[in-house]
C-alpha cells in the first residue's frame, strides 16, 4: 500500500458540516490501491469502546487518487474518528491524527488516533446559497445586448449589426431600457438569473475602468432606469448580479486624477499601490517598468489599496449601497485573485448582514480553495472545470477518462455546497464563444453545453450563445445580439435543455454526481438526488449501442439505440 498517498484533513473540503448533527468526510488513497476503507467514530467524552463504524463509499477516482466518502453523525455535536485501511496487497493500517500505525487494537483504542471535530458550530458551518443551486443564470454585456434608448447613445454610435466584428473602442448603443424590453424573452428562454458586466460609469465600452461606482453610466440610463429593471426582473422570478470592479480604479476617476495632480499632497495618494512619485505616464516592463500598479499592465486601471482602511469603507459603501437601495441579489468580483483576504472577509460580512442568502461569485482561474471557506465568498467562476471540458469536447486534447479524473479532482477540491453554488460557464466576454470553439458544429456545441448542463454547479449562459452567435477572442466575442436568430431550431433546443435543468434543479442542484467511462467508452454522468438521472456522452466518432433502462428526457443523435457522433442521452430512472 502507498502510505505516502493516504491523506485527510479535518475542517477542510475533506471534513465538513452538513447538518446540526451530521459531517460529511472523504479520504484520499492511492488510484486502485486500496480494498477497503473504514470509519471508527464517537462522540469526543467516550470511551473509544462506543465505536460506530461505516464502511465508505468510493466517491470517484482522480488522475492519481481514489475518493473515499462518507457521512457520519454526531448526536452530541462532538466527534472524533479515525480511518482503517486495508490495502489491494492486504496490509492493514490506522490513519489518524498523529500519523500512520499498524492496526492492532492497541492502536485502535488509543484516543492519540483520532481526529478530533471538538464542536459542531453552525456559526462556522460553510454555507451557500440555496437559490443558487436552482438558478440558470443569462450573462449580459450591456453594450451589446440590446438598444431600448437611442437618446442615450454616444456619439459615433455605430449601426446594430451583428455580423460586425467589433474594435475595443466601437459602441453600439446598448442599455438598461433595451434589456428590459427584453425581459420577457429571457422569462420564454428559462432562465432566472441575470448577470450583467459594469453598468457603472466609465470611459469604455465594457465599463472595467470605472470612474464612478455611485452612478449609472449615462449610456445605459440613470438609477431609477436601473431601479426599474431590477424590479421588472424580480417580477419574474429573476435574481440580478452585478460585476464589481474592486481591484482598480478607471485611469479617469477623480481619486486618481487628484493623485496625478497633487502627488504626496493628495489625500488620496495612499489608495493606490504608488511606487514613487511624481506619478509619471505609464511605461510598461519592456520599457523599465511603471511606477504604479495596475491591473495586468493596463495604465488606465490603477490598483486599488484595499488594506487601506479609507478605500475598505469607500469600497464597503459602494457593495452595501446596491443591495439596500436597489435589492439587487449577487456581486460578481473582477480579478478577485489579486485582492487581498483581509478585504474579502470584511467585504462577505457586510453583504451577508444585509442579506444572508446573497450570492458572491469570485473571478478566479485557478484553485480557489483559500477563498472558499465560507468567509469570503459563496463560489467562483469555474473556469478550471469547464476549461477542462472545452478540452475534451472541443479540442480533442483530453480523452474521455483524462476528463473525467480531472473533474473529479476538480469536485474533490471543494465542498459538497461549494461545487453546488459555483458558476459554471463555457464562453464568457473573456474568451471565444462557443460556437466558434466548436468550428461552428451546432450538434457539437450543444453536446457539450449539456454536458455543463448536468454538471454540480449553476450553469451560465453567454448571451447570444442560444442564437448560435460566433465570435472569437475579446473583442470579437462582443458582437450585438443577433435578434433575428429567436425561434430557430438551435434556439429551440437550447430553451428545451434551460427547461430540464429547471424541471430537475432540486437533483441537478443539489444531487449527488458520479463520474466515470463506460466499457464502449461512452462518458456517463449519474446524478442522485429527488430522483436518479443518468447521461451518457458520446465523443467517438463512431456508432455506440446504448439499451435504455428508464424515461429518455433529452437527446440528440440517437435512433435505433444507437448513439452516434456529437450525440447524448438523458434517462430518468424509473
């Protein structure tokens, strides 16, 4: 047995609270190297004599690792457990608090051998949204969506064309009134919850470079426009997320413009990362390096301080200001990365005290376990999951069980709760669309966005990506919408795939997910909750047999219980 892989960690994604009584617990072995697993658990005050058992389940298999799940109760709200292993080659070991020691008895009945959970606080439980969990969320790049007010269109607006391929300084005319004109629609499309980018004003298209979080751009509208479109849309049944640019000023605010002017004497000259002054143009690395920093290397986006504590309330007003006047349900936080923890606490807590059950949503590539610990935030854009199915799918550079151990990996990073509220999506205004990536094949594009569709997780859509829009790297994924695509056949389907994610959001959302590749190689996906649903994925490029055993709900490519190329199913069991 490889003791070197045989790993757990208490009050972490492999030891959480689940209920006032209960924890869910996982432990990490060796790929296909362990027999048996085995929890010895009690309440801390007992003698080790009162051990419970149970036997563990393995949960899924990673690239190098074996998960192993199970959930154990504690009726005092105490506990402490520790594992017995049993290998393929039969060795027999005790994992517990203090390291790793041949089963005997002895070992067993030592107290030194256990974990220890010493109270189950519902204060430090890690929680989620649960409305998130039953949400399909419609992103939104309000200068392209749609234009409702031509009067507030700026000058050298350009004609609403879809096919254009847009500069990054064109505009085109989309507002607030031209979403809500467009409510309705996204109601008949399914989903309900609707993420905009900045709304906030500033000197660009895309408004990252925001000038003044106080007010809504002029090009959009004012606030009792916005006021009304928050309401219309809860109306509907929609919840509402806005982007918070909290990382960076735009190079126009007048926070920065008083430092340029004033130097040291400004009183603003402690809210930015300054490394010498006078503040000078911006010259990049290849050029001796700015002295100040910035977003990436973008001079018009000077860094924010936010360990100051006049920038933590400026910024702190700003968050609570939009949710107590306008109601508004969610932030979603560019390059959240790069801000630092401290904030981010301060920043949960406000939020939360207005509104417990308000979702924040990190913009974060990469691990994000440090901010997922029920302090800061509720959940991150998923991209590490959903760029590894972009891999499989669309780019052919993963196979079938490269992905699923990938994933797998992935869910075994967070939470049961964390992976339900995390905001999956496949195309975004910071990548290609879709569609592209797909080289245009619509069966292929909706094959894997119903693939993310099935997934743990509240899924996204891009908009414009049910129209079956194109586009390539910003900014050419910021096309105007293309309104003459409602009703076509790609937009029927992706309606009908929106529709069973709603009809089956209390399994999709909160189910169980098991992962795996079957021996025709077909992918499968088996979610557990209300009910049993079971997909499966065929990403060969030839003909698969597939007997059905229940209810077919959706599917594609399939005739003669055959799955062909770029083709799913989706049964209910019954």
């Amino acid at each position: 047995m490889q003791l070197a892989a045989l790993k757990h960690r208490t009050e972490s994604e492999d030891c959480f609270v689940i209920s006032q009584h209960h924890v869910r617990i996982r432990f990490h072995s060796a790929k296909n190297d362990v027999k048996k697993v085995i929890v010895h658990y009690t309440d801390n005050y007992l003698d080790t004599k009162t051990d419970k058992t149970v036997a563990m389940t393995k949960a899924g298999q990673g690239q190098v690792t074996d998960y192993w799940v199970a959930t154990l109760k504690a009726p005092y709200r105490r506990l402490k457990y520790t594992f017995e292993v049993i290998g393929q080659d039969d060795s027999h070991k005790i994992v517990g608090d203090r390291g790793i020691k041949d089963f005997t008895a002895a070992n067993l009945a030592a107290d030194s051998s256990y974990f220890k959970l010493p109270y189950l606080h519902e204060i430090d439980q890690t929680k989620t949204p649960d409305w998130v969990k039953n949400t399909v969320w419609y992103q939104i790049f309000p200068e392209r969506f749609a234009n409702g007010d031509k009067n507030n269109d700026p000058q050298g607006t350009k004609p609403w064309n879809p096919q254009d391929h847009p500069g990054r300084e064109d505009f085109y005319g989309g507002d607030l009134q031209g979403i809500i004109d467009h409510l309705d629609y996204l109601k008949e499309l399914g989903v309900n919850g609707l993420y905009l980018c900045p709304v906030f004003k500033a000197s660009s298209n895309h408004k990252y470079d925001t000038i003044d979080y106080l007010q809504i751009d002029p090009d959009f509208g004012d606030k009792d426009l916005f006021a009304k479109f928050v309401s219309e849309a809860h109306k509907r049944g929609m919840k509402v997320m806005l982007d918070a640019v909290f990382n960076h000023l735009g190079g126009q605010s007048m926070q920065w413009q008083d430092v340029i002017k004033n130097g040291t004497k400004s009183r603003f000259a402690s809210w930015f990362h300054i490394n010498h002054f006078p503040v000078k143009p911006y010259q990049g690395p290849e050029a001796g390096g700015p002295n100040y920093d910035t977003f990436a290397f973008e001079g018009q986006m000077p860094k924010l301080n936010t360990a100051n504590p006049a920038v933590q309330d400026f910024l702190l007003e700003i968050a609570t200001y939009w949710v107590k006047y306008f109601d508004i349900d969610a932030w979603r936080l560019d390059v959240a990365n790069e801000v630092d923890h401290h904030f981010w606490r301060k920043f949960h807590d406000a939020l939360t005290a207005i509104k417990p059950d308000f979702y924040i949503v990190g913009e974060i590539w990469h691990s994000a376990r440090p901010w997922l610990n029920g302090d800061e935030f509720s959940a991150v854009m998923n991209y590490p999951y959903t760029l590894q199915i972009e891999e499989h799918f669309l780019h052919k550079t993963k196979t079938a069980q490269e992905l699923v151990a990938a994933l797998t990996d992935q869910l075994m990073m967070y939470r049961d709760c964390t992976n339900q509220a995390m905001m999956n999506m496949l195309d975004s205004h910071d990548t290609a669309r879709l569609l592209t990536l797909a080289g245009e094949n619509k069966a292929l594009a909706l094959q894997t966005l119903t693939f993310m569709f099935v997934q743990t997780g509240s899924p996204c859509i891009y908009y414009g990506t049910e129209m079956g829009m194109t586009g390539g790297e910003d900014p050419d994924c910021r096309k105007p919408m293309d309104w003459q695509k409602e009703g076509t056949p790609f937009w029927c389907k992706v309606q009908k795939l929106i529709a069973f994610r709603n009809n089956h959001a209390a399994t999709l959302g909160n189910g169980t997910i098991s992962l795996s590749v079957t021996s025709s190689g077909l992918i499968k996906v088996k979610r557990i909750g209300a009910e049993k649903i079971t997909a499966l994925f065929n990403t060969s490029p030839d003909k698969i047999a597939v007997p059905t055993n229940g209810q077919v709900v959706l599917s594609q490519n399939f005739a003669a219980g055959q799955l062909a190329e770029h083709g799913f199913i989706i049964e209910l069991a019954n």
